[in-house]
C-alpha cells in the first residue's frame, strides 16, 4: 500500500510539473494587460523541461504573438479567451518573414509569423480546451504595416498537429492557415469568422470532423496547394466528414440565432461559407474524402484547379445543402497559370459525387462541370442526386453564349446566367450521371442539360419535370451520348451530334 501510495504521489507531482498555468507566469487575464509575454514565457519553460501544458485559466488574455514550441500543448480553460489586441504604433504581432515566393499566392497564404498564434517546423503540438480565441485585433485584408496581424492560427511545416474543442471568433483573413503540415487531426471546433475558416495548404494526412464552420464572407473549410513554401507539393490523403458550414450573418452561428440579412462577401457575391479545393492549385489534389455534411445559406461544392495541380481521386458523399445562392456542384479545370514559368496546366479527373440533396438552389448559376479547350475534365461520376431548384430561366438566357475565361479566377458566377436550368457540361470526357432527380419552383424555359465539347457521356435514371415546354437536352459538339430509363425520354445512343436538341 505504501508503494502504491509513493507511486500515486509521484504521478500527481510529475503531471503538475508539466502543467504550466500562464497567471504563475505574470498573465493577468483582465482584458486590458497585454499578457502573451507571459504566455511566451510559459511556453519557453515548458519547452525547455522537454513539453508540457500551457493553460490558460478563466479569464480575457489580450496578447499579440504567441510562439508554439516543440511539445506544447496549449489548453484554454472553460471561461478562457484568447483575445487578439489591437496593435498600437509600439508594439504589435510579429513581422512577417521573407519569402520569395510570395508572387505565387496573396498575402495572406505567404506569411505565417503576423498571427496571433505561429509555431514554423514543430511536432507534437495540441490547441485544445473549452475556451475561446476571439481575433477581434486581427484584420481581414493584407496588410505589411509593421505590427498588424491578420491569422489566429498559423502553423507551417508541421508534424502531429491537434486542434480539439475551441471556439474561434472574428478571426481575420485565416482562422487557421496550416501549410505544409503532416498528420493534423482537427476535431469539434466551432468557428464563426469574418473570412476564410480553415485554410488547409500542401497538407497530407489530415481530419476534419465534427467542426461547424460559419464564413459569410469567405470560405468556410477549403484544401488549397499554393507555392508557398517554394516547392510543389500536394494536398492528400484528407478527410473532411460530419461538418456543418455556412453564411450566415458573422457571429449568429455562435449565438444560435443563425441570421442571414447581409449577403455581401469581398467579390462582390453572395455569402459564401462553403468547403471547397482548389483556387490557389500550384500543387495538386488527390486521395480526399467529403462525406456526411451540410451546407446552409452559403454557395456549394467547389471543386477546382488552374494553377497546374492534378486534381483526382475525390469521393464526396451524403451532402445536404440547403438555400444555395450559386451552383450545387462547381468542377473546373483552368488556365490562370499563377505558377513558376514553365508549369503545365493541370488536369481534374475521377471524381466521384454521390447521395446529395440540394434544396432551394438559385437557377441562375446551376451545377456546372467545365474544362477548356484541349484540356478536359475527365472521368466524372454523379449518382443518386436531387436538386431542387427555384427556376425561372428565360428564353433570353437560353440563348446566351458562354465565354470561355481560360485564365480567370474560378467562381461559380465567373460565367454570369447560364443557359442550362440543370447541369452545364463544357470540355469534358467520359461522364457517368446515374439516378438523378430535378425539380423547379417556378418554370424554366431553358434546356435542363446542356453539353458543349463533351464526350462518352451517359444519362440512365435522369429524372425531369414532364410538364416542361422545352428540349431536356442542348447538345454542341457531343460525341457517344446516351441515355437509359429517362423520364419522357426515349433511350437514345448517339455516336455524334454536332447542334441537336432533344
């Protein structure tokens, strides 16, 4: 008994003596003392006694840059808020560091130490706790004034990476930027942010699950593969599944009161708050699940790359989206080219999309799949999909031509109203669209699918309103389509058809 008594005792005292609490370091936590010299301080020791737990207890710690280091678990305590102060003319959030790559990618993807909380080639580090990081002196835009912080969490060539249980609010341009990183596990955070959530750049082995994500003004979850760190690398083997995103106005996710009166994001659009791949696509995209989430009063899955990545191997599964203000599904292969000269455009291909439900979807910008010319989007499979869409489609819009913009930045909206009132197909290859159901709230007189530069394509269960006036299919340059159990449709195998409606 003695023994065991001894050994108990010893356990106790060993964790406390890897448990680091920042007010026995002089943090205040009264909202006004500037106290993440302390905290730097906290992590300093711990560091050098091999690691331990940094905690924060009740209380507001405003502090500018806190600096992670090797083996450092950092706890918010029930009650605890990070919060971001304003930097002065004195003082402020660390300097960004040099990089000459930063021409490849803006501002914010460039730099990591102008953060609120940074750690550069570290392992084993954990944010964790029941507190909150609120960013409220952070800003949104890009700014290289001398002191100004525009990240809460940004981490860069990382290994074994913990993100459990926080809040996070008012964030600036990244709650989390983390670039480079290798296994990252981040679980049940809820953010609502007044831009980008979780930027997650030439990542591999991550998982997201079980995180509410609120960015009406950006994107909510998104996997990107910049040049950032000089060198290309991929984004693989993620897992995003059991999430929550949305539009909504900036902090009534985390009140619970889930407003939606503002619907202006920075392009000009509506509320975005999605999850998306791609846009900054220098590296590629592969071996990456989405499955069992819901997207709310926000745009819709966006799938993408123009920088020279190859995106493929993608599985999205089981997604609800409900009141979506631009297309359901986004696929597009691009030419933008923001890479080092030299660097071939990319490819997008096997791509599986399947078990989702659409509800209430703007008719204007519908489900669209587009490569360019000569470069394709390949291998393209959707199933057991419903869209319900608000209609409206006029025969004016039925007419219009679509511009290519090889070089542009990728939208949704990048093409204006589209001629389709369902899916707009353009430069593709070998598409499989199986067990499909549309509906409209209002008529539509556009044709539902239309097809330009589109080969080996096969519609079997496709699903239309029969009462529509209108052809179900506009085909432009379409070669091996086909279509099995239609709806008021006759099977049909068409080895070419250069301008047919059907």
């Amino acid at each position: 008994m003695f023994i065991f008594v001894c050994c108990l005792l010893l356990s106790v005292m060993t964790q406390a003596n890897n448990w680091y609490n920042v007010k026995d370091f002089g943090a205040v936590g009264d909202g006004k003392t500037i106290d993440s010299p302390a905290i730097n301080k906290a992590i300093d020791v711990a560091a050098q006694a091999g690691g331990g737990t940094v905690f924060l207890p009740a209380g507001v710690y405003a502090s500018y840059s806190i600096r992670l280091q090797n083996n450092i678990t950092l706890r918010l305590g029930a009650g605890a808020t990070l919060k971001a102060a304003y930097p002065t003319q004195n003082t402020g959030y660390d300097s960004i560091e040099p990089n000459p790559f930063s021409q490849y990618q803006d501002f914010g993807h460039s730099y990591w130490r102008n953060s609120l909380i940074w750690g550069i080639g570290l392992h084993n580090i954990t944010i964790c706790g029941e507190g909150i990081i609120d960013g409220q002196g952070l800003t949104r835009e890009d700014s290289h004034i001398t002191g100004v912080g525009n990240k809460a969490i940004s981490l860069k060539l990382c290994r074994n990476v913990l993100l459990k249980d926080i809040r996070m609010e008012r964030c600036g341009h990244f709650a989390l930027l983390a670039t480079g990183l290798d296994n990252m596990t981040i679980e049940n955070l809820l953010i609502d942010t007044n831009r980008d959530g979780m930027d997650i750049d030439a990542c591999r082995n991550v998982r997201i699950s079980n995180c509410t994500v609120n960015s009406p003004y950006d994107d909510a979850i998104v996997l990107k593969a910049t040049y950032a760190l000089g060198f290309f690398r991929n984004t693989e083997n993620v897992t995003i599944s059991d999430c929550f995103v949305s539009g909504y106005d900036l902090g009534t996710v985390m009140n619970g009161t889930f407003q939606h009166y503002q619907n202006q994001a920075p392009d000009q659009s509506f509320s975005c708050g999605r999850i998306k791949l791609g846009t900054e696509s220098s590296g590629g995209f592969n071996n990456i699940t989405i499955t069992n989430c819901v997207f709310d009063h926000c745009r819709g899955l966006a799938l993408e790359t123009v920088d020279g990545g190859d995106l493929h191997n993608i599985t999205v599964s089981n997604i609800v989206m409900k009141d979506m203000n631009s297309s359901p599904i986004f696929i597009r292969l691009g030419s933008r080219m923001r890479s080092p000269k030299g660097t071939s455009i990319g490819q997008l291909h096997d791509i599986s999309i399947n078990n989702i439900r659409v509800y209430h979807a703007d008719s204007r910008y519908v489900c669209s799949f587009s490569g360019i010319p000569g470069h394709p989007i390949e291998d393209i499979s959707l199933s057991n999909i419903a869209i319900y869409y608000q209609g409206g489609g006029t025969k004016a819009q039925a007419a219009l031509i679509v511009p290519e913009k090889e070089a542009a930045y990728p939208e949704p909206t990048m093409f204006g109203d589209l001629p389709a009132a369902a899916f707009y197909i353009r430069h593709a290859r070998n598409i499989q669209m199986n067990h499909i159901a549309v509906y409209y709230a209002h008529p539509d007189f556009r044709p539902s699918v239309v097809l330009s530069d589109v080969h080996d394509i096969t519609f079997d269960d496709l699903r239309l309103p029969k009462e529509r006036l209108v052809p179900f299919f506009s085909l432009h340059h379409v070669s091996d389509f086909n279509t099995f159990h239609c709806s008021g449709i006759k099977d049909i195998a068409l080895p070419e058809a250069e301008h047919s409606t059907y």
